[in-house]
C-alpha cells in the first residue's frame, strides 16, 4: 500500500514550525510496511488544499491530512473535505459528548463553536480525540482511505496510535514482502572514503538497498532488505551487517539511533569508570554533552574549561616553559591538559582539547580548525592531531564529537589511526 | 512571485529525519516576500523526482530543490536534472578547484568521485559550496528560476544565504507595497503573562499584526506591518515597538535575531569586563554557549564544572559545612561558588548555578527542575532561586537562559523581581 501525507498549515510554509506530525506519521506507516511515497504541506487556502487533496487521491492507497481542524475562522479543512467528497456534515452524537465531557472536566463552559465541532461529514466515521475537542474523520470510498486528523501534534499523535494504525493494520492485505533495515552511525570517517572502503556495493548488497546520511557528527548507513519471506530477510539483513563490519567496523558506533556520548557514558557505566574534561576550544561542549546524559554523575566528575594560559597553568599544572615553547595549541599541552586533569580529580580518565576554532586566532602554521585531543588513563597518556574546517560552531562539534570518539575506541582497543 | 520548495530524501519520508531545510528555506524565502505556496517530500527515485519537478514548474516562479547531491550511488538528482533539462554534465574548473582545495586544507586524498562533483549541467550556473564538496545549481529557463542546492544543512544554509537570496532579491520586481517586520526577543516570562501585559492589542496594533512565538529561550514577538508607503510603514512599526517597550521593555533582551549570550558577550567586550563561570547542573552549558561567540577570549577567562561535591570543595572552596548543611542544590552554594569562581579566576565577574535538572536526583523538599543561580560583581554577591519544568535537556536551557538573563539585567541595572 502505498501513502501520501498532508499536513495543512501557513505556519510550516513559512518556517515557524517543524513539520513533525509528517515525520511521525511516516514512521508509523513505516513501521507497518506502508511505503509512504510522499509528503506535501499546503497553506490555510482552500484552492490549495482541494487541488492537493485531488492529486493525492489518484496515485495512493491511503492519504492522511493533518491540520486545520480547530474552531476558528482560518480552520477550513472539514470544509473542504465536505466539497471534496460532495457530502455534508451532520452532528455525531458521540463526538458531542466527548466534547461536552472535554469542557465539564476543565470546569469550563462549552461555547458554540465548540458544539459546531461535534459535526461530522456524513460521508465519513468520527475518530474520536480524547485530548482535545475537534474529532477526526475516517472516510473510505473506492477501496481507498482517506484520514483527516487534527494538527495539534499531542492530540494527533494518540488519534494514530490508537485508532488509525490499528485499522490500517487490518486493511493491510497479508502481507506479500517484509522490510528490514538497519542503521550503522559511524564517526570519523567520510562519505567518500566510508564508500571506497566498502568496495563493491552490488556484491554487499546482493538487492537490498545503501543509504548514506552525513552529518558533522558522522556519516549514518541505512541498509533496506525487502523479502516474501520474513526470517529471509532477517538473515539477508544480518549478513550485510558483518560483512560491513568486516570492513568499515570500527568506525561503527551504534547499530541503534543513539549518539556517541549516550555509548561512551553507557561504557563507563558498565565498567564503573569515571572522567574528567579539561576544555579549551571547546568551551564546555565536551562536558555538556556528556551530562545531557540522565545518570552522568556515576561517571562524570569535574570538568574545567581552561580558556586563558594562566587557567591551564593554575588549574592543570601545565608547564610554563610548554607553553611558551610549543604554544597552548600543541600536541605536548593537549596532553599535559589531560594529564592534569585527570590528576587533580582523582578519576580514571582524563580527556583534554585545545584548537583554533575560528574564525580568528590562527597564526601562519597553526590554521583555523587544527585541534589537539589528549586522553590518559592509567597506563597511557597520549594525544593526536586533527584538522577540520573554518566555521566555528562545527569546528567545535567535530573536535567534541572527534574527542569522544577517541575515548570509545580507547575503551575498546580499538586503534585510532588508520 | 510564487516558490515551491522540494525535499528529496527517504530519510525524511520514513520520519528518520525531520524536514529542518523546508522550514529554513521557507524562512528565508518569506523574509525577501516571495510566497511559499508548497513544500514536498519525494524519495530517492527518478521517476518521482521527475515527476515533481514537472509539477512543481507550472504552477510556480521559483522551484528550491535540496538533497540527493552526495557522491555515491544513491544521490541521484544531479542526473534527475540532466534528464529533465535535456542537458548534459560538463566539468566546473572553478568548482573542481573548490573540491581539491577542501581535501587539500584536510590533509586528504582526493578519491575519483569526488572529482566527479565538479561536473556540473550545461544549462546551470555552478553555485560554490564552501562547506562541502558538492556544488549547487542555478537554472533559468523562461523566467523561472530553478534552484538545486545538497541537503547537508549546514552546507545548504550557507549558499543560501551567500548565494541564492542575494540573487533572487534582484529578480524580485518593483514592489507595490511594503511588509515592515520588527522581531522582540524576551527571557523570563511566559507568553500568557506577556499578553496580559500588553493590555488591548487592537488599540495596541492597529491594523499591524503580532505573533507570539515562544521557545525554551524565551517567547520571540514578531510585529508586522503592511504598507503601500514605505516611509509610512517604517513610522507605524517604530510607534508600535515604543508602546511594547514601554510595557515589557526590560523582558526584551534583543530586536535582532540575536541571542542572549551574544548580547551578553557584546556588553561584556565593550565594558572591558571579565567573567567566569562555575556550573554543576547545566554542565559546561553556560561556557559553550559564551564561548560560541567568535572573540569571546576577551571576555571569558575561565569556567569550571563542579559536578562532584569534593571538585566544589576542591575548586571553588565552597564550605563542607555549609554543603551538608542546606545541601548541594541551595542559595547558600550557589552564592559561594558565584565568589569561589570569581575569586580563583581574578574576573571582575563570577556566575554560578547549581540544580537539579531530572529525572532522577529529586528529594522530597527538592523537586526536579529547582536551580539556584549565583552572581558576583565587585561589590555584591546574590543568589536566586527558579523552578522549571520536568525535561532535563529543556531545565538545562532554561537555567543557562537564566543565568545569562541575571548577567544581562545586572550589567544594565535592571531589577530581576517584579
């Protein structure tokens, strides 16, 4: 079955929100093997929104609107809907009483056009909305299905969950294929390189799909299996994840959507080991992101982000005479950093960064985006060199990202240079 | 003039990933008045890509395609384009020189098919990509303009900005009247609070219209005026903005789309002050953020991150007695570490929060979302207490947004309480 999602709103065209109710939606459908095939968003205009309803209609299965159902003068989806399918609205009992109930628990008084939103096109069955007063529409004619829902992600959300997914389920013809997937989120490697490693794609693959998706924190794989038959596709799925991991493994730091501080705090968890963050470039990102983790105190001690000279030297006993000699962005200082900081905290682990993130501060052999990481435990302490790009925020991200990935393929033994 | 802006990616169809370049190129677009009329999603397939652009073209004056420009096998535009304008692939010298010049500042191998990025289709004009190495396209063909740009967001948003607005400014024709926008930017009260302070908005706008938009951030006003004279526009929007003021002018921390910490950092840099920053819950939140600001070594010294009670101890000289006496999370600590940091850093500035920011670590007179925030100058030291919500990422924001706000209302002398 194929769908096509419609999300009615000027406030979407034009930026002010996020369309999240297509992207929800379009999970869900996923997630029964309903292949959505496209999404559209439409102003508050009702020429725009029946001449999308009509393109819709031809190519798909099941179409699901959002949007536009509220009570007032710029809500005219249920309108349209009502010209669309030749039909009128007539009041649904039911979808009265819920309404009535809505406003009764609030202890609030029920106004007209609340009353007016009870009313139902008589073509279509009501979907009753147990967190808010516009009820949606199941409407189906000429084997097709067509859903409109109200835009309020909260209220829209349960209305698919609940009532929609599950109907859809047993609309679904038994099933004649089954869809896997997989993602693999690798960090520092490229699109390009990630690809040449892996070789022969039509051989990987043998028909399932590849998808590359970069971004500053790395390049996520998403590996598509159809199959008729389900335990096929399983095991299809599962012999292209090793052989990807033969070749580009560790560079894989998750098989689920989880990012890296989420895997390096779920380690050192697991190991009860505990770390501390001496900042430079970075500025606190490092430390931040690390408790943004519920539960980081088990693992994450101090941090200190040392901007000044005076600060690495009071705070992290870097040596004055490195300094001077090398300059605070240097192998040897990274080091000390990490070093210092994880012998003033009395932790297991000490990570430290200094760089020039830009867009000033770079000097004729020390450009914007070079950045040192130094990382210690007990037996080493080592630091490494990276080079990244010129724009400030992201040079702070890759060299954060950069850094934790460090301490993940140090508690795995994995080997950071090529 | 009328634009349809079109997504390709089934990371987006499938909800993997949200839609956040529709949303910025709609933005932009309605900020130079060009309508948005539609916006879709189509996957990575030549025959509904083809299809959409058909579509899309008759109906619209300018068309801004994004994603599905990568080097590997599923980024298919490019040659979507090719088929569609009847052109063909030529090579960019200029681009081609781009591509290398990114792998060269990288330390990288160029690989074959990143050289193949630089082909670009005869009939498009090659739009450099700074970020990255796929280059965009720039069509015109019978006064339409047709725009291709890659869907990495930060490489997108880039040539938007340097590239295609500029250029689509110039064909904008004459204009018949004239849209005044003014955005005010308030902290620290709620959106409902806000509106019940304006008083009567008729009598307020007069015709102009206000939205509210409100974020963990704070809640943003956005004033708009219509008017075939724009001298006349230019009078009623500057009226409108002194009423506001005169209302909630201390909440409003900026009429730019700047945030709080620039505005903060601007203050700081032209007063030749100095801060440093002590944070437990938010993490090392409050020294990224300062710290994004491009020259903020001029203003931040230093920051530290006491997460452990011993690191306040050892650090800051926070008070074991006072520590065990009102606890970690209490005005008392908090005002200690605000002169512990201020004291160790030698800053003419000392800020300091503690809190508790969920799910876990609530106590039964110390709810999830209680912080304290601490402020030292050179004669006072205070401390003051806030209560957020139940998300732990949005309390972290919060408390920052609140800390930078106590800085802000400080150096202005403006009253924190009501």
């Amino acid at each position: 079955m194929n769908a096509h999602i419609i999300t009615i709103g000027d406030e979407i065209l034009i930026g002010q929100t996020l369309n999240t109710n297509a992207a929800f939606i379009g999970e869900q459908l996923t997630n029964i093997s309903i292949n959505v095939k496209k999404t559209s968003v439409v102003p508050d205009d009702e020429e725009s929104i029946l001449k999308e309803f009509k393109s819709c209609l031809d190519d798909n299965d099941v179409v699901i609107v959002t949007g536009g159902l509220g009570p007032t003068h710029d809500d005219i989806t249920r309108k349209c809907v009502v010209k669309f399918f030749h039909t009128e609205l007539a009041p649904n009992q039911e979808v009265l009483e819920d309404v009535k109930n809505f406003f009764k628990k609030r202890g609030q008084k029920i106004t007209k056009i609340n009353e007016d939103q009870a009313l139902v096109p008589k073509i279509a069955e009501g979907i009753r909305n147990s967190r808010g007063t516009a009820p949606g529409m199941w409407i189906e004619k000429e084997n097709k299905m067509f859903v409109v829902l109200p835009g309020v992600p909260h209220e829209m959300s349960e209305m698919i969950r609940s009532f929609v997914i599950p109907r859809l389920k047993n609309k679904t013809p038994e099933k004649d294929f089954f869809i896997k997937r997989i993602n693999l989120l690798t960090t520092g490697i490229s699109e390009s390189y990630l690809f040449e490693k892996l070789g022969d794609l039509d051989e990987l693959l043998n028909g399932a799909t590849l998808a590359f998706l970069p971004s500053q924190f790395g390049v996520k794989m998403r590996v598509t299996v159809h199959d008729k038959d389900e335990e096929t596709a399983k095991n299809k799925i599962g012999e292209i994840e090793q052989k990807i991991r033969s070749k580009v493994g560790r560079f894989i730091f998750s098989q689920q959507e989880e990012n890296l501080e989420n895997v390096v705090g779920r380690i050192l968890t697991e190991r009860d080991l505990t770390i501390a963050v001496a900042e430079s470039c970075t500025g606190g990102l490092i430390s931040n992101m690390l408790t943004n983790i519920s539960g980081s105190s088990k693992f994450y001690e101090r941090g200190v982000i040392t901007y000044s000279n005076a600060s690495k030297v009071e705070l992290l006993k870097v040596n004055e005479d490195t300094l001077s000699e090398f300059g605070a962005v240097s192998l040897e200082v990274a080091r000390q950093m990490a070093e210092g900081v994880r012998g003033i905290s009395g932790t297991d682990l000490g990570l430290a960064v200094t760089g020039i993130m830009g867009p000033t501060g770079a000097s004729s052999d020390k450009p914007v985006g070079l950045a040192y990481i130094g990382f210690c435990d007990e037996k080493v302490c080592t630091a490494k060199k990276f080079q990244f790009g010129e724009d400030r925020l992201l040079n702070k991200q890759r060299t954060a990202q950069a850094a934790l990935e460090m301490v993940r393929r140090s508690l795995l033994g994995i080997p950071f240079d090529e």
